[in-house]
C-alpha cells in the first residue's frame, strides 16, 4: 500500500513547489487550499497510509483546529506545520497535540523531507500495528465462549485441572479446548498465546 | 515662548494698566493721612524686610535659571539688579535702631539707615538701564561660561554689598547728612529720590517705547510702583519714617518686588502644563506611528515571505530533479519557471509598496516647504527645550513651490528632526544645535537639510543607514528613514547623509520643484 503526503496551503505558489519538491523523492502527493477541500477526502485519509503537511494561517478553518478536529475524529494522520511566521507559543501547541515537527517558511529541504520521512514511518508503524490487532481480533472472535473462558485461565497462569475445577469440567475436555484455543489463534507456545491475550485486553476488546 | 521673548497680548497690556491705576487710586487714598505716624510699628521692618528679601531672591534664582537656558545677558543684568536689592535689604533693616538694640548690636550712626537706601534706592535703576540697553545684545556662548558667570555674579554682588555696608558703618563722619535730629529728612536727602526718579523716568520711557517682551511689560509695572513709593516717601510723608505714608511705600516697593516673581511662577506652571501636554501628546503620535508601521512591517514581511519560501523550495526541489540518478529535466525546468514567476510576484509586492506611498496624486498639491519646516518645528519647540536643544533656521526666502504629498513630505520633516533631537540627548559638552536650512538649487530642486551636533554616524554604520530595520536606538523599529526614503523616491527625490562639523550628522533630502507656470502665461493666454 503506498502512502500518500496531503498538502494544505493556501498559496497556490507554495503549494506546487511543495509538490514539486515531494515528488522529486519519490513521494505520491496531493495539494489542497484549504481545510474544507481536504476534509472531502476524509475516508481515505482514514483508509491511506499517509501524513499531513499543513499550513498553519488559513483561510477558514487554521491549521490548528483541523488538528484537533482530525484527533477528535480519529483520523490519526501525523502532522507536520508550516508556517510563515512562527511563534513559540504556536509551535508549542501544535507539538503538544502530536505533530511531527513545525518548521518556519522558508525551510530547508532536507528539514522537510526529513519530516515527512519520520510522519510517514509513524503512520505505516501505527497502521501496520492495527492491522495485526485486527487480525489477533479476528482469530479472536472465531474462538467459542467455552473456548474464550479456558483461555483467558489459561493465560491467567492456572494449570489444566484448576480449570477444570473452576469450569466445573473434566480435565480432558479442557485439554482438548486449550488444543483448540492454540490451533485458532495460531499461537505456537503458551507465552505466545499470553501476548496475544495481554495486546488483546491492552485494545479493550479482548478477555 | 518665554515671558523675556515673547511679546505681550491685548489683555497683558490692559491688565499692566489696570495695575497701574489701582497703584496710583491707592496712594491717593493714602495721601490725606501721609503723615500720621504709626505708633510702635518700627518692629515690623523685619518682617517686610525678610518678605521682600525672601521675593527678591527666589526672583532672581529664576532669572538665574532662565539665563541658563536663554543666555541673555540682559536677563543676567536683572538678576543681579534683584540680588543687589534683595542682598541690600539686610543691612538696612538692621540699621534701624530698635531692630539694633533687640538684636544687641551696637548702635549704628544715625546716618546709616538712609545711606544705605540711597545706595539701595539708586542701584536697581542703574542695574534695569543696563538691562534695558542689553536687550537686544546676542547670546552668551553656551559651555562652561554661563554656570561661571552665574557663580561670579551672585558673588560679585554680595562683595559689593558688604563693601557698601562696611564702607558705610566705618566712615559715619563722612556720610552726608539726609536726616535731623529729629528724624527728618533734610534737603540733602532730596537728591535721592530726584536722581532716582530721574531715572525712573528714562526707564519708563525706554520700556514703554521700546519694550517688546512680557517681562518689559512687568519691569514697566515694577518702575510705576517705585516711583510711587518714592513719591509717598520722599513728598508725600515727608520722608516721615513709621508714618502711613512710609509704610505704604514698603507695601509698593513690596509689591514691585512680587510683580516679576508672580509672573515668572506663573509662566513656570503654565509651561510645564503645556510641556506634559505636548508631551503626552507627542508620546500618542509616537504610538500611533509605531503601530502603523508595525502592522505595516508584518504585511510587507508576510508578502515578501511567502514567494520567497515557494522560491527556495522550488531551487531544491529542481536541484533534486536534476540529482536524480536519471535527470529529469522537465521537472527542473518547471520548477524553473515557477521561481522566476516567484521572483516577479515578490517584485511585484515592493512595487505596491512604492505605489502606495506615490499613488495618491488627489492627494498633493504644491508646497511651500518654508512653511512646512516652520509648522513641524513648532511641534517640536517644548521637546527642543526639555532637551536643552537650540532650534536654528536657515531658510531659503526665494524657495520655489514643491509639488508634493503635504502630510507624508510633513513626516520625513519631523521624522529627521526626531532622529537629531534623539541624537544629540546623550551629548554632554558642547552645544546641542538642531539646524534646518532650505537652499533652492540651480537644478530645480529644493534641498532641505537638518543638522545636529549630536553622536554623528558612526562609519561602521554609514552603509546599513538606510536599511529596513536598521536602528540605534533602543526603542527604534528602524523603518523612519526606509519609509522616509521611499516617500522621497515615490516624489522623484533623494535622501542622503553626511557629517557635521565639528560633531554630528545633517541629513539632506532634495525635491524637484514644481512646474511653474511659464512667465506671463496669462497674459498670452488673453
């Protein structure tokens, strides 16, 4: 999947030498003039790999606030500012609420690709850790209930027959549910299955 | 305007006048009981004494520091006429016998009282004469001097006092006789007052005819109520020491040490009211210009900025095209392209900054650029004061009409006039001279230049002077002379700088004169 860098400026000149300077390297770029234009696109911003190059000062909607709104959408596009003319206490918004960098127009090259670089390997690290718990979840979900209790005691540390106990079960029949809870969620030894139980519960969903 | 330049109004006339009847109506009501003598009042002298000497010397204390500043040495002349009456005033009133005895001095001669008002008497018109003849005299050189001459004088005055006094007491054998026995006024005493309002009169005479000042008008105040004293003293009490008639003439002399006093307070007060104002007011413009310009940088700096930034990115975004391992010379030559677009949208924005200053041609009219100077010079003359700058003009009568913007030619004026007043506030010794002179030149062209004798350019500085943001003040943005420069260009004039001799900088600007009108145009025309 190829990730894509999305520009926001509002001056035509910057932004096609900003395209300009992306492709050059190899990136896919898209260029927008405003927030509005932008957010046209939403769905795919959610689905692409990608990051956002995002002019503070513009007209309608700032920079900052499609920050926010981005977050509190949660499209976690990785951010990188530009701006004319900054200021501390812009710069420190902007990086307290997750961007990757804020950089004065006009910038140096390698400052800017750099940027991207580092937002587009946050974006792929963070997307292709989503799509393994998504995975996880799926291999989850194909498990019984019966399956999911021994589980989740499994991963608790308890022995077969405390389980049986505890599910009021013979210890064979437990036996031959843990077989199976390890064949569905293909997890080759029991600290393996351990992990996968820790990063489902850590996602909310899980045991 | 100082109370000893300025010339006085309508109502500083009439109400000089005004002063003058009351004095005379006064002493006409005095006149019928002239001679009564008032009873056990002899004590009283000390007090008049000390309200009189207290008026004199806080009189000429501001006379003394008027002088500091105006330098005149009539006004030094009048000073020392009121140290002399006031430093006299002290051993006249000891002279008197029962202030002796209360004090337990020994007694002096009886002709000591009236001797030293002779002298006390005669003195103060010779010292207003020389005043009077010193008006028109030119100003002492600033420097070391003038503290040394107010030192000297205050000095001087005092030995000449004492040397009065001790002359007197030591040879009462010689001293002629003004009173008898029975203290009366003799014939001898006589002579006093005549010389006295002998010269009185040529004094009222020289002020009132050729007086031209406030202060004029105040000494001519002062004079009448002497010469009424004079005349209540020496006619009509009959020279009657503790009489009505003599204690009314102490009430006039008193009054006539109070009249100068009075108004020099009230100038003071007046003044420094006007000085905060204009202040104040000088601060709000100061404001207002810097928050324009401000706001106007930041425009400017944001317009510039941005196809500077597409510029730069541009550059490397073609030198990355070109770096590849297969060139593409297609993206680097778009790339190009879009800088040399940049380039002519950033030249572009200066132009609309040069339009903006030029292209409100409603706007401009033809200016006399005399009258021009004069007007920003008057805003400027409290601050020239409190800063102890001269204010001089040389101004060109024959100047031709300028065609320009009159509120924008106005600014570059006061903004090169701030920049010397500013200049020269940290310059100790020497004079601090703020010199505008107008030449029209052969060329066609009106040039103005403003002078100072303040910290001059330093060389390492000459080239970024007219720079944006180039500054040496500490509170300065460093855009006066860039705007000021650009307004000139807008008008197709020129700025420039050069040094000042022996200390300081005059910055020049010239201004194509108007077309005028060929010669008998009209008439042609008919």
């Amino acid at each position: 999947m190829t990730s894509v860098v999305f520009i926001v400026d509002d001056d035509q000149a910057v932004r096609e030498a900003l395209q300009s300077l992306l492709r050059s390297v190899g990136h896919v770029v898209e260029a927008f003039e405003c927030t509005r234009d932008l957010l046209e696109h939403r769905q795919r911003m959610a689905e692409l790999a990608g990051c956002l190059v995002l002019d503070v000062r513009l007209p309608g909607q700032s920079g900052l606030d499609l920050q926010r709104q981005l977050a509190a959408d949660g499209i976690l596009l990785p951010i990188v500012f530009i701006t004319g003319h900054g200021d501390v206490p812009m710069s420190v918004a902007a990086m307290k609420a997750g961007a990757i960098e804020f950089l004065t127009k006009p910038f140096r090259d390698q400052d800017l690709l750099d940027a991207v670089h580092r937002a587009l390997e946050l974006d792929t690290g963070r997307r292709a850790a989503a799509t393994a718990l998504a995975a996880l979840q799926a291999r989850f979900d194909s498990l019984t209930a019966r399956e999911r209790e021994v589980m989740a005691l499994v991963a608790a540390g308890q022995l077969n027959k405390q389980i049986a106990a505890e599910l009021e079960l013979a210890e064979v029949t437990v036996k031959v549910h843990r077989a199976q809870v390890m064949a569905k969620m293909q997890a080759r030894s029991l600290p393996e299955l351990v992990r996968m139980a820790d990063r489902l519960s850590a996602d909310g969903r899980g045991g | 305007m100082l109370v000893s330049n300025s010339p006085p109004n309508r109502e500083q006339k009439l109400f000089a006048l005004g002063v003058v009847a009351v004095l005379l109506g006064a002493m006409l009501l005095v006149a019928p009981f002239a001679r009564n003598r008032l009873e056990g009042s002899e004590p009283m002298v000390l007090a008049y004494t000390a309200a009189v000497f207290t008026t004199e010397m806080i009189t000429a204390a501001l006379l003394l520091s008027l002088f500091a500043v105006q330098r005149s040495p009539a006004i030094l002349v009048l000073a020392i006429a009121y140290l002399y009456s006031g430093f006299m005033a002290v051993p006249w009133a000891l002279s008197f016998p029962t202030v002796v005895a209360s004090l337990g001095l020994a007694e002096a001669g009886q002709q000591t009282t009236a001797s030293i008002a002779a002298m006390r008497r005669i003195g103060c018109p010779l010292f207003l004469l020389a005043y009077a003849m010193l008006r028109r005299s030119g100003e002492v050189p600033a420097g070391r001097m003038v503290p040394a001459m107010i030192v000297g004088s205050v000095a001087a005055v005092a030995v000449v006092v004492a040397g009065v006094t001790w002359t007197i007491l030591g040879n009462q054998d010689l001293l002629p006789v003004f009173v008898d026995e029975g203290r009366r006024i003799t014939h001898v005493w006589m002579y006093v007052p005549i010389v006295a309002l002998a010269l009185y009169a040529v004094l009222i005479v020289l002020l009132g005819l050729f007086g031209r000042s406030v202060l004029d008008l105040c000494l001519l105040v002062v004079i009448c109520a002497l010469t009424i004293d004079l005349v209540l003293l020496s006619f009509v009490s009959a020279g009657l020491q503790f009489s009505v008639g003599w204690w009314a003439g102490r009430l006039y002399s008193l009054a006539a040490a109070s009249v100068v006093l009075i108004v020099l307070l009230a100038e003071a007060a007046s003044l420094s009211a006007r000085l905060a104002r204009s202040a104040a007011a000088e601060r709000r413009a100061h404001e207002d210009r810097m928050v324009t310009l401000q706001a106007f940088s930041a425009a400017v700096a944001h317009e510039i900025n941005q196809p500077l930034a597409s510029m730069v990115t541009n550059a490397d975004a073609g030198l990355r095209w070109l770096a590849r391992e297969r060139p593409d010379v297609e993206e680097a030559r778009a790339a190009l392209t879009r800088i040399a677009r940049d380039g002519h949208r950033a030249g572009k924005v200066v132009e609309g900054i040069r339009t903006t200053f030029s292209k409100r041609d409603e706007d401009r009219g033809q200016l006399n650029i005399n009258q021009l100077i004069r007007d920003v010079l008057d805003c400027y003359r409290d601050e020239c004061r409190a800063a102890h700058v001269v204010m001089q003009t040389e101004l060109d009568p024959d100047l031709p009409l300028v065609s320009g913007n009159r509120v924008q030619i106005e600014q570059i004026i006061a903004n090169l006039v701030t920049n010397a007043i500013d200049a020269m506030r940290t310059v100790t010794d020497g004079e601090r001279v703020l010199r505008v002179t107008s030449t029209a030149m052969s060329a066609g062209e009106v040039v103005v230049s403003v002078a100072d004798s303040g910290i001059g350019l330093p060389p390492a500085h000459a080239d970024r002077l007219f720079q944006p943001f180039f500054t040496t003040k500490p509170n300065g943005l460093g855009v006066g002379l860039t705007v000021s420069r650009l307004i000139l260009e807008a008008h197709g004039g020129r700025l420039w700088a050069s040094d000042n001799a022996p200390a300081g900088a005059i910055f020049h600007f010239a201004l194509p004169c108007a077309a005028r009108p060929a010669p008998f145009a009209e008439e042609r025309a008919r």
